[in-house]
C-alpha cells in the first residue's frame, strides 16, 4: 500500500531546500506524493520550483501585496486543513520557520497527522529576531513527530527542550543538496546585468529582506554600502531586489542614482549561485545564503544581531556584523584591503552544512518511520 505524503511549500527557501526530498521521494515507488504550494510567495515560488521541474498540485495562491502576517498564517491554516481533508495524508512535511511552516504544521496536528519538520531544531532563543520564524520554529518543532536536523548543534537545542532523542535524526541540511547538484552539473550563468564587468572587477553582492530590518536597519545598510562604494572605487555592488516592495522601495530610493550599483529581479536559483561564485564577499540577511556561502567558500556578513546558524561562523565563512552602519562599513572594507584576514576567513570553512545526501537520509528515516518503527507514537507527544 503507497503511503501519501503531503509536501507543503509556500516561499522561495522551502521550494531550494524541499525540492530534493520531493524529487527523492518521487523516486521511490511506495509514495505517493502531492506538491501542496501556498502561494505564500507567488513568482519567487514558482521560479524556483520550476527549475527543479517541479509543479505544485495544488496551489492556494495566498498572496497579496504587503501581506500581513494575520492573513498568511489564517488562510494557510484553514486552506491546508481543507487539503488535508480530502487527501487523507500519512504524514505531512514541512521546512523551515516561515508562516507557511507554522500553518500547515498546525492544521496537520488539529487532525493528528504526523508532521516531518526539515532544518529543525534552528534556534537564535530570542523570539524577536528573526521575527516572527523563531516563534514559527519553536512551534512547529513542538507539534512534529520527526525532526530532520541538519547539524548536531541543532539536534542539541532540540534535546535541550526536551525533545524524544529517537526521534531526531541529524540529516545535513537539503540545500547543500540542491547546490553541489547545481554546481557539478553546472547550471546556471551570470545575468546580463553584469556582461559589461570585467571579470577582475571585485562584486559584493547583496540580499536583504528581513521583517525585523525593515525601516532605519535596512536604511543603515544602504548608507553602510554608499559608504563603501565611496571609500574603494573599483568596486561594483549587485542588488538581486527581494520582490518585497517594503525592501525593494527603500533600497531603490536610497542607492537607485549609484553608478557602481547594478539591481536585478530575483534571480533564476542557478544564476544566483553563479553571482554567488563570482562575488568577492556578499553581505546578506538570508539564512540560506550564509550556508550556501560556506559550501562556496565566500565570506559572508551576516547582517543580523542574532544568528541560528552559528556554524556558519564557527566552522563556515561567517562573520556577524548586525545591522549597525559603522560595524558592516568597517568588516567589508578590512576583508576588501586585508588578504590575509579574507583568506584566514576562507580558509577555515569546512562546510559545516552537509554533504549533499540529506534528502536520501530523509528518505530512509520516513521508511523507518512507516516499516519499522522503534519508538511508541502516542498522542499527545
Ligand atoms: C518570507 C518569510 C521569511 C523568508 C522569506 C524568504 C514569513 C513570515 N516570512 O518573508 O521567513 O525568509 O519569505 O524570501 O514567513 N512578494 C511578491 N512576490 C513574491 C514574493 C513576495 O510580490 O513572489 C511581496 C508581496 O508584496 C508580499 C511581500 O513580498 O506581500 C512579503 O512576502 P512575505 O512572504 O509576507 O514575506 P517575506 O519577507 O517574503
Ligand atoms: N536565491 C535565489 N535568487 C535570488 C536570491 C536568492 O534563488 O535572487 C536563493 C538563495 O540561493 C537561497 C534562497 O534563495 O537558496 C534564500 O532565500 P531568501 O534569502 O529569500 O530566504 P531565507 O533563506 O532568508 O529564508
């Protein structure tokens, strides 16, 4: 009997990270798998499921401009629960700590179906930053049955709250997956935007779209790189605008006139690795760009106060530099003009992210799950 799994998706991170288990459980005959896309996200969705050639079977296309955190988490909620519903799913998965994560996750606990939660156990223990994704984690690791962990630390802070060890597994996590397939099989290509850069010319490329940096945070960012751009003249920044109107309103009003500034849209997945590979340094408050730039060995300032991702320093070519003017100013030029402190940043990364088989251990813990269960699941957990 084909067990049915319910993998939800709603913004760009999840559909990277989700994709390889999806394709990895589509592999495997004794599943049977339904795409569940909120539309959390609307074209930054579908642009990086498209180029994994995956097609959401439903799509509850959510979005609204400037959405609220209100209208995503009650329609993600209530439209999940009518999915589930009709689908009778065995388990369903999640990734991450976006509102779609939490959403999905709680109306698949309002009908006891077990919940898989892929990159649990993240935690900054600060529940404002990031805001709301901590929260969102914390809840959705509360209400899972399995956590797919993708590193021991995680799998600490998951001990730490007094979560059944037999249920944790340390996986890796799945974006090292999507990107080592991206990098071997070389896809991708540099945007146009950049075709009249000599290859020489150093690149910082940029990402900023946090809800707690909206307003002056993300206004400091902007002054720290006019800043820089004034102190190092041959250096160009390239801008790949979240569609946020929120982000991109700002960083447009107060860099838009630069020369050296280039702004693309969002860029196609295996074109943003090529602009990652061909960055000098990226300043970014993603959280799967500080893991992917470990992989890629490029440092990567972290422009956040907090991170969950501590191995992306400790191990990684992460430094943490906030959102304060002064501090991204000072470390983005001292790896400009110091080699040796850029290669000693470099230089120590061990990718602490995984090895790229994350989704196939995910895989056999779902089949161990289902065939020979070792641990007793009675509810509540
Ligand atoms: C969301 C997640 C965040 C994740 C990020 C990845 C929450 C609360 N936030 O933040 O954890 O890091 O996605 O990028 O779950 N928009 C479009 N088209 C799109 C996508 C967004 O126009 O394809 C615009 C819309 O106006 C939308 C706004 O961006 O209302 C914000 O989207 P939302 O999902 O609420 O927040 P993000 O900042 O994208
Ligand atoms: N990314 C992309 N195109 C872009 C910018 C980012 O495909 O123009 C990818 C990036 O490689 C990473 C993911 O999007 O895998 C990160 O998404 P985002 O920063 O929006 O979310 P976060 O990781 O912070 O949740």
């Amino acid at each position: 009997m084909s067990r049915k799994i319910v993998c939800v998706v709603g913004t760009r991170p999840e559909a990277i990270k989700m994709a390889p288990v999806i394709l990895e459980l589509r592999n495997n005959k004794e599943y049977n798998i339904l795409v569940l896309a909120t539309g959390q996200h609307s074209d930054m969705l579908d642009q990086a499921l498209s180029f994994f050639d995956i097609k959401a079977d439903v799509n509850l296309h959510i979005m609204k401009d400037r959405q609220t955190l209100d209208h995503i988490t009650s329609l993600v909620l209530t439209g999940t629960g009518k999915v589930f519903d009709k689908e009778h799913p065995d388990m369903v998965l999640v990734h991450g700590d976006t509102t779609t994560t939490l959403g999905a996750t709680l109306s698949a606990f309002y009908r006891k179906i077990p919940v898989g939660h892929i990159e649990a156990g993240l935690r900054s223990w600060n529940l404002d930053q990031p805001f709301p994704e901590e929260a969102n984690r914390v809840i959705t690791d509360r209400l899972s049955t399995l956590w797919f962990a993708p590193t021991q630390g995680a799998k600490q802070n998951l001990l730490q709250e007094g979560a059944d060890e037999n249920r944790i597994f340390v996986t890796g996590n799945t974006v090292i997956d999507s990107l080592s397939r991206t990098v071997e099989q070389h896809k991708g290509s540099l945007p146009e935007e950049l075709s009249g850069l000599q290859q020489e010319v150093p690149l910082i490329l940029v990402t900023a779209h946090r809800r707690e940096s909206w307003g002056q945070p993300l206004v400091n960012i902007c002054e720290a790189l006019s800043e820089i751009l004034a102190s190092v003249p041959e250096i160009y920044v390239l801008i790949p605008l979240h569609k946020n109107p929120t982000v991109r309103d700002v960083i447009r009003k107060h860099l838009g006139q630069h020369e050296r500034v280039i702004f693309t849209e969002p860029l196609e997945y295996p074109d943003f690795v090529q602009v990652m590979n061909r960055s000098y340094i990226i300043l970014s408050d993603s959280g799967g760009v500080q893991e992917e730039a470990s992989f890629l060995r490029k440092p990567v300032l972290i422009m956040r106060n907090l991170s969950e991702r501590p191995e992306a320093i400790h191990s990684g070519t992460g430094v943490l530099v906030g959102t304060n003017k002064d501090r991204i100013v000072t470390e983005t030029l001292r790896l400009l003009s110091s080699r040796k402190d850029y290669d000693k940043l470099v230089g120590k990364s061990n990718n602490p992210f995984g090895d790229g088989k994350a989704s196939q251990r995910i895989l056999k813990y779902i089949d161990d799950f289902f065939k020979k269960r070792k641990y007793s699941l009675k509810y509540p957990l």
